[in-house]
C-alpha cells in the first residue's frame, strides 16, 4: 500500500491545475482535433478498467470502449450500476436511429444530474468517436467518483491530491523504485481492495506528463476504497454491539430457564413427600418423621429460598436490560413465568403447612394410643391373674364327698364366687370398650389386641356357664346341709366386695394420666383429694370386717369350737386384707410423687413456653418494623440512589446479623416440641409465623435492592439526573395507594398531572408498554421507563440492517466470507448460524439475508 501512496505524492505535480478549470466541462472538445497518443492509451486502458469495475456488478463487460458503447445499451446499464436509478426502457432495435435512441437516453440521465455536455452528441458516439466516447466517460467519471470528494472544504482534485499526501506523509524513501512500487501497489490493490488495475507502472513513469484524467480516476479508486473500508469498520463495531448484548441477554434467558427448570424440578420432587399422609406404627417412627420435616425446613428449604429469591431478581435484572437495549421483553417457557413459580410455591407452602399438622395430630393420636395399649395391658393383667385357676375351680366335684357342713360351705363359698364374678364383669366390659377404641382408632397391633380380648371374653364366657353349672349341682345337694357359720358366711359377703374394692382402688391409684399443664395437674389433685374421706369409709369397713374375723375365733376360743384353718365361703383371708389395705396406703403417698414429678415436668415446660415466647415477642415485632423500614426506605425521595442503596445495604447486613435470634428461637422451639408443647398462651407468633415473616423480609430487602440497582442502572443508560428521578418519584409516591404500585386510574391521574392529554386510545396503548403481562398495575420501574423511555439513544433494526449493507456494499444479502472478513470471529459465526437463506435469482449459492435478521433481533423471535 506505501507503494501505491507514493506514487500518488511523486505524480502529484500531474493534478496541478486550477480547480475551475478542472470542475467545468471542457468546451475545447474539437471533434477534429486528436489526443496526444499517449494520453489516449492511457485513458482508454484506466476509462475501460473503470467502467468494467462497475459493469462486472451486473455480469457483463466491455473490450473496446468506443464499439462497445455505440448501441446505448451498456452505457445505459453503467449509468444503472453506477447510480442506483432505473433508466427509461432501452430500444431493442439494431437500426441507428434505435441505438441514437439509446445513447440520447443515457446523456438525458447524465443531464438531469446536473452535468453540461458540450460537444457531446448522440452521433458521435454511436459513430465510434474515440475523442466524443472519452469525453464522455470522463463527464461520468467526473460526476459519479470524483464530484462529492472534499477534504476540509477543498475541491475534488485538491481534495484528491491533500488525502494523496497526507496518507503517504508517515512514510520514508516512497521515490525509491516507482516501477517497483506502483507495480507492487497495483497487484496488492487488485487482489485486495477489488480495484482493477487501470494502467501499467510504465505509463506513468516513461511518460513525462501522465494523462491527469486517468491518473485521477485511477487515484479516486483508492480514495473510496480506504473511505469504504473506514465504514466497514464501523459498521462491523456496531454490529458487534449488537450482538454482544443480544448474546449477553440470551445467557440470561437461559441462566433464568435452567434455574427456573430446577426450582420447580424440587418443588416437583417435594410436594409428593409432604402429601404422603401413610402414618407410622410407632411413636418413634414418627418422631423420627417430625425430625426429618425440622430437617428439610432448616436446611433443604433455606436455599431453595435464596434460588427463588435469586430467580426473581434475575427476571427483573433481564427485562431492565431488554428495555434498555429496545429489546421485547422476555417471555419465558411455558409454566416457567414468575408467576407460575410462586404458585407453585404457594403450593408448596400449603402442602408444607398441612403436613406439620398432620405430623402433629399423628403424634398425639400414637400417644393416646399407647396410653390406651398400656391400659389394656393392665386390666387384662389383673383379670387374668383373678381369673387363674377358677375353671378348675369350678370344675372340681368335691361336694360329692363333703359332708351337710361341707356342702353348705360350698354353697356359700360358691355364692361368694359369683358376686366376685358380677364385680368383675365391669372390668371385662373396660376391656373390650379399650379394644375397641384401639381398634377405631387404627392401633398398629390390633391383631394380638383382638386375640388377647377375644381370649378373655371366651374364658369370661366359660367361666358364666361353669359357674351356672356348679350352682345347680351345689343346689342339689344343699338340702344336704344344715349348718353354716354366718360369721364366716358374713365375712365372705363383706370381704370379697371390700377386696374387690381395694383392687379397684390400686388401680385407680397404678392408673397413668397424661397431662400438658400445670392446670390439669390441679384438676387430677382436685379429683384425687376425694380419695381420703373414701378411705375414712373403707377402714370402718375394714374394722367391720376384721371384727367379724375377730369375732369367730373368739366365740371359737370361748366355745371350744375348732376352727377350720381357712374360711369355708371364701379364699379372702384376713391376711390378703391387711396386706392389700397396706398397699392401698403405700401407692397413695406414690401417686402424689408421681404428681410432683409430672408438676415439676411441666414447670419446666412452662418456663420454655415464656422463654419462646420473650423472643418471639421481640423477633415478631422486630422483622415487622424492617420490613415498614424497608418499604420507607424504597419510596423515599430524599438523597441520590446511591444513598439508597447505601442504607438498604446496611439493613441486609443487619438483617443477616439478626439471623443467630432466628436460630436461637429454632432450638427453643425444637426443644419445645421434644417435650411434646404444642400451644402456647404467652405469645401469638408461632414458629411458622416467624419463619414465613423472615423469609419475607429476606425477599423483600434483595427485591427492594434489586429495585434500586434497576433505577440506578435505567438513570446511567438513559441520562436521567437525579432531580428527574426525585421528581418522578414524587409524582409516583403522590398517586400511589398500594405501597409501590399504582391503578391504572392512579396511573392516568398521575399522567394527567404531568401534562398528557390522553384520549381511550393513547392510554390504552401507554397501558401496553408499562403492562405487558396486564397485572393491573404500574410499578416506579415501569412507570421511570415509559418517562425516560422517548428520550433514550438506542440502536434500531434500520441502523443494523445499514450497517449490514455497507459491508455487504451495498448488496440485498452478504456472503459467508465478507462476514468472517469484517466481523471478529465470534460475532460472525453468531451471525452465520442464525441467518437464514438469501431468496433471490440474483445472490450466490450460500448468500444469507441479513435483513430479516436484524428484523429478528428487534422484534418477537427466539433469540
């Protein structure tokens, strides 16, 4: 390229001529007189190559400049080519009048450009005057490449001749070897810049004065192939823009879709787990249950927290950035929208909530239960111990040995059997009532339940009909008897329901209670202070009694009378009395210490209940002022954004710092639940309204923040000061009623203040750009993009599609190769991938459209 600008500045004394000489049309074009011979072979060579650069643009080319342009036909299509402009149809004929028709066509068009021809007529050149045909190529020349050239308000040639210098100045030794160098400088131009070479390196050096009309076309070639690559270069910058931020926005969309994808992917995977409602047989199973759920809400749950709150930020951050770049708004998948994620975590949230309750209602339906089976247990214990040996008991037959006295001993010892047997007859009807409760309330083992129930009820049946049969064979033979001893026939009667009464009363007192508060604990003493005037009874008679026993062996003693060593009527000996009334006595004081131990139990809970709730009744009130705090913060006009973000940052910090009152609160509450508290009147904020309020607040300061980084981002790209910002939130603040949004008629009042005159129409349509998804409502970032939005510099799809056309010069489509030509790279491979096919007669195999292209990145499409 030195070799070609050095040339240019050696013959530079060739274009020193004055520019009104130069800029007017020749008037000495003397049809008889003739170039000088060199000039002429000169101009011919540089005015052919010329011509046939443009020509070649429409498949075709000329050989002899004076023949080929007789008809009118080429030197019509040049004049095409050339201008961008349709011609008038040419004439078809071969006639000379049909081809005077056409060049008269053709110096028409050159006229109406504003060019005089002097001396140049239809006549010559369809005669193939060489002199007429230069002068008037020249006249093209002058009007389509050289007229607009200007270099700081200098004329075409002297602009020619200053661009010439200036280009070649940086350069040492430029008139050593001009052969070499122009030669070198024609070649590299030929094969690089598409300039076709005009003239040899001979024809300027061997000549003394080169032709300065071709030495002029020839450098004009140059001066616009530097200029085009200049716009090449910028056009190729823009386009680069572009695609740097469309590419940018597109990692977005998918960075939002894959998170989005995989949030819900969880809230998938998770809903199923909270809906299983298959209870577990034991308490530990399901404490277990209750310990996995307090896992996944303080550990599983947490971050998922963070994605969703990130997710939103995300979405917001990306619909700023389309906005700003004059992008359509991102429309994600089908079910991804925000929208759809916080339904689906409302969804979430709802299952979440029924099934802690479910958790809960389980725990307290095992431990009624196993309360219940222990119960059972025990009743059934006491039975089958009274129950042991009465079937061969009441299958003996040894009345049929016994004497009259034996007999009626018998007989009354059997009557006393059967009111022990009506006694216990309750205790039966407990049983199966237990059983059955078990039974309805889904007891994990009821099957041996059943047997053992069913088992009694059998033997309890049995036991009636022996009991039925021995009375009628003791009555059979009773008549047989005379004699019995009341004494000991009335210390059966009277000891077997005192006997019976003690094991009721050992079990009352054995009985287990379940109890959650020191006030139930009253109520049990309440009940249990009855017992002493029971007892007051109960010893009198149980001196009743034990006089009558008292009273045998003294009339025994005093008649001589020999005592049996057990009492005929009954297997209750006074020993069996004494013994069970002591033990009656010892589980009394034993009750009482159980009910200190369950009082002391519940002190304890009581003291976590008020430990719970002194910092919940502080975290409560606190996470709610933050979040008043936060809302003021975000609607406040005073200071720069700046400052806002400033505050909101140390907020979230604090709030991040607060967060060990959160966890402190978690481990008294666990500790709560571990000793199964389950209300609590000293506060009204639970756990769950706790956690729901933090979570809240964590959201809402990265949202608000969010907010702030979006407006500061809008006011930097859009050059709004912050007196317009502060302006625009005052008029936002003064209509809005919904705490950082407006109606739709706030949002029209707020505009009307401001100035707009707004018809159904015009509202409607500013509702469009402010409301896309239609949500009823206009929040401060939509509201600062529709004021800023006429004012801001962004690129357009016409700019794009200009751009595209100068480096395709000038073309309808652009090939793979200028593209990877002028374009780095990666943008161009982006270009190539997504454009599609060139439709045309008139494009190359492989040519790409890049106007539905530039179309595409502005308007609805996939990118």
């Amino acid at each position: 390229m030195t070799a070609i600008e050095t040339q240019v500045q050696y013959n530079s004394s060739y274009l020193m001529i004055s520019s009104e000489d130069y800029m007017v049309p020749e008037e000495d074009w003397d049809r008889d007189l003739l170039l000088d011979p060199a000039w002429e072979k000169q101009q011919r060579k540089t005015f052919t190559a010329w011509c046939n650069s443009h020509l070649r643009k429409a498949g075709t080319q000329i050989e002899n400049i004076e023949e080929d342009f007789r008809n009118g036909l080429k030197l019509m299509l040049l004049l095409e080519v050339i201008s961008g402009e349709r011609l008038p149809k040419p004439d078809k004929g071969k006639m000379r009048f049909h081809k005077i028709a056409n060049v008269n066509k053709a110096l028409d068009f050159i006229s109406s450009k504003g060019v005089k021809l002097v001396s140049i007529g239809a006549e010559e050149i369809v005669d193939g005057n060489v002199k007429m045909t230069l002068g008037m190529i020249w006249t093209i020349i002058l009007r389509f490449a050289i007229q607009d050239i200007s270099i700081e308000e200098t004329s075409a040639k002297e602009g020619l001749l200053l661009w010439c210098q200036r280009k070649t100045a940086p350069y040492r030794n430029v008139n050593d070897d001009p052969v070499g160098n122009l030669n070198t400088a024609f070649e590299v131009a030929e094969k690089f810049l598409d300039i076709p070479k005009m003239l040899d390196a001979e024809d300027i050096v061997n000549t003394p004065k080169p032709d300065e009309k071709a030495i002029m076309t020839y450098v004009s070639c140059f001066y616009h192939a530097f200029a085009g690559a200049e716009q090449a270069e910028t056009a190729a910058n823009r386009i680069c823009k572009v695609l740097a931020v469309n590419q940018e926005n597109e990692r977005l969309m998918e960075e939002y879709e894959k998170l989005a994808s995989e949030l819900l992917e969880w809230i998938r995977r998770t809903i199923p787990w909270l809906e299983n409602r298959v209870a577990e047989q034991t308490m530990q199973a399901m404490q277990q249950k209750l310990e996995d759920f307090r896992d996944y809400r303080r550990v599983h749950k947490p971050p998922k927290v963070q994605e969703k709150c990130q997710l939103e930020i995300n979405f917001n951050t990306l619909q700023t950035k389309l906005r700003l770049s004059n992008r359509p708004a991102f429309m994600p998948s089908e079910g991804k929208m925000v929208s759809d994620i916080a339904n689906a975590w409302k969804g979430l949230e709802q299952v979440e909530k029924g099934y802690e309750e479910w958790l809960l209602t389980e725990i307290r339906r095992l431990e009624r239960l196993d309360h219940l089976a222990e119960k059972f247990k025990q009743k059934c214990s006491l039975h089958e111990a009274w129950t042991t040996g009465k079937q061969e008991l009441l299958s003996l037959k040894d009345y049929e040995s016994a004497s009259l006295i034996e007999i009626r001993a018998l007989m009354r010892k059997h009557e006393a059997f059967e009111s022990d047997l009506a006694a216990h007859q309750d205790r039966v009807e407990q049983i199966a009532a237990i059983a059955q409760e078990l039974n309805e309330l889904d007891y994990h083992d009821a099957a041996t339940i059943n047997a053992r129930c069913q088992g009694i009820c059998d033997q309890w049946d049995n036991l009636g009909t022996l009991t039925q049969k021995r009375r009628d064979s003791l009555e059979r033979v009773e008549k047989l008897c005379e004699t019995i001893d009341q004494l000991y026939l009335e210390f059966a009667k009277r000891a077997a329901p005192f006997n019976n009464w003690m094991d009721g009363a050992m079990e009352d007192l054995k009985d287990m209670f379940i109890v959650h508060s020191i006030e139930e604990i009253q109520s049990l003493k309440a009940v249990f202070s009855q017992t002493p005037p029971l007892h007051l009874l109960a010893d009198k008679e149980r001196v009743a009694i034990m006089g009558i026993q008292n009273e045998i062996l003294k009339i025994a003693q005093t008649y001589g009378i020999k005592v049996l060593g057990e009492n005929p009527y009954t297997v209750i000996t006074p020993q069996d009395i004494i013994n069970k009334w002591e033990a009656v006595k010892q589980l009394g004081p034993m009750r009482d210490q159980i009910l200190q131990e369950e009082v002391a139990r519940q002190q304890a809970n009581e003291r976590l209940r008020r430990q719970f709730a002194a910092q919940a009744n502080i975290i409560g009130p606190w996470i709610q002022t933050k979040m008043e705090e936060i809302s003021h913060v975000s609607i406040d006009i005073a200071g720069s954004l700046e400052e806002q973000m400033n505050n909101l940052k140390q907020y979230e910090q604090n709030i991040i710092n607060y967060k060990s009152n959160i966890d402190k609160l978690e481990g008294d509450h666990q500790l709560s639940q571990e000793g199964l508290i389950f209300d609590n009147k000293h506060t009204n904020y639970t756990m769950e309204h706790v956690r729901v309020g933090w979570e809240q607040l964590l959201t809402t300061i990265a949202r608000t923040i969010n907010e702030v980084e979006n407006q500061i981002l809008t006011r930097d790209a859009k050059g709004i000061s912050q007196e317009q910002l502060n302006e625009f939130r005052a008029s936002f603040n003064h209509f809005d009623r919904r705490n950082g949004m407006m109606d739709p008629d706030d949002f029209r009042a707020c505009l009307i203040s401001m100035g707009y005159d707004l018809g159904e129409v015009e509202f409607a349509r500013i509702m469009t750009l402010v409301d896309p998804n239609n949500t009823g409502v206009v929040t401060f970032q939509a509201f600062i993009d529709f004021m800023t939005r006429e004012t801001a510099e962004t690129d357009t799809a016409e700019q794009v599609m200009a751009s595209f056309k100068i480096l395709a010069s000038d073309k309808t489509y652009i090939t793979v190769e200028e593209l990877k030509r002028e374009l780095p790279p990666e943008q161009a491979e982006y270009c190539i991938s997504r454009m599609t096919r060139y439709v045309g007669s008139d494009a190359p195999p492989g040519a790409l459209d890049y106007t539905s292209f530039s179309s595409a990145l502005y308007g609805e499409s996939d990118l």
